[in-house]
C-alpha cells in the first residue's frame, strides 16, 4: 500500500499504538486516530487527523474511517470499563462495508484461540491464565474473532506475546500454528502491522508474532 494512503488507527493513544504511529510517520503515511483523551496525545505531526472519540461509538467509527484505505487497530480492554473488542469489531466491519474498505488489521492477544492452532504446552498455559483471570474480556475477544472469521474483508488478527517497549525490533518470528517465542517488542509489533498494508499473505488468517 502506497505510503500516500490514509490509514485509520484505533488505539493509537496506547503504548504500543504510539510506536505504530511513529513508524507509520517515519515511513510517510497519512493518519487518522480516534482519541478517547486527544489532549493528552503528544506526537505532533502534520501527517496526523485526530478525532475525539470511542471505538464502541458507531458514529465515531463512522467518522474516524471516512477517507482512510485501511484500518488499524491496537486497542486493549481497559480494567472497569465496558467491553470494546467486539463492539469495535461490529463498527469497523459495518463502516468498512459503507466506505468500501477492505483491509484491516488487529491485533490481539495470544490467548484467543482459532480452529487451525497447535499450541504448545507453554501457550496453552498463558491461555488457560487468561480465560481464568480475564474470563469476560477473553470472551469478548473470541466474539470478536467470530465476527471476523464469518466477514469476507481482508482482515488479519496479530496475536502477540508479552510486549516489551522497546524501540529494538529484531528478528520476527511469524508462526499460524502456535507462539513461538515468549515476548515481543512494541517496535516489531508496529513494524509487522505495517508490512500488512501491502502483504497479502496473512489475509483472513490470525498469525502468531513474537521475537526470538
């Protein structure tokens, strides 16, 4: 995808969202974000639109997408607030639909599980401490893979491993069966996010990411 396109972030105000934007920036990309708290966002750029907003607001979603080729989300439930991986799933995919969109990218704990897994012990473990601590907000995210799993857009879900907030990229290891490492840094994470505006290989599938 030509650096000229408009993409849509969501959770560009997180940890890992501000490594994306940055990279997203450095490689010339136009953005446009959705901002819960706009004003607390520091990275000045006029490549970035910045909208006020919340993923689980249709109308937001709605405006956020109007122009943009692509989608990109890294939001993350918050502890005590209403339920935003599936909700924000539904209004991406309907606006898709409206602007004809096709392609958006996710990204998700490696906790949510798919028919085509093969996960190690160690994988299953993590998996098993995430549906026994968080059991609503995994729940949530399998709705949300459902979701895109029944859709036909062009639609990949990261799933990732501890995220270090490191600038270091290093190797990626990219595995569709199980995790095949036990961190990843925010910087990789934004750089493979990024390669999947114009790869094609991962498209309606849900990879596994992490460093070595």
């Amino acid at each position: 995808m030509k650096q000229h396109t408009k993409i849509a972030i969501l959770g560009g105000g997180g940890r890992t969202g501000k490594f994306l934007v940055t990279q997203l920036i450095d490689q010339g990309y136009q953005l446009k974000l959705l901002l819960r708290n706009p004003e607390q966002f520091t990275i000045d750029s006029p490549l970035i639109e910045v909208l006020k907003g919340d993923a689980v607001d249709a109308k937001a979603i709605h405006a956020l997408l109007e122009g943009c080729e692509a989608v990109i989300s890294t939001v993350g439930q918050r502890k005590g607030e209403p339920l935003v991986s599936s909700q924000a799933t539904i209004n991406v995919l309907q606006s898709m639909t409206a602007y004809g969109i096709r392609r958006y990218i996710v990204v998700a704990g490696l906790n949510v599980d798919t028919p085509f897994d093969n996960k190690s012990e160690k994988t299953r473990m993590a998996t098993e401490w995430m549906k026994a601590n968080f059991p609503i907000p995994h729940a949530d995210r399998m709705k949300a893979y459902s979701i895109l799993s029944a859709s036909t857009m062009d639609w990949t879900l990261v799933r990732v491993p501890l995220i270090v907030y490191s600038k270091t990229r290093g190797e990626i290891l990219v595995d569709l069966e199980d995790c095949k490492g036990d961190t990843i840094s925010a910087a990789a994470i934004g750089a493979f996010l990024i390669e999947q505006l114009s790869d094609t290989s991962y498209f309606r599938t849900s990879p596994f990411i992490a460093n070595p």
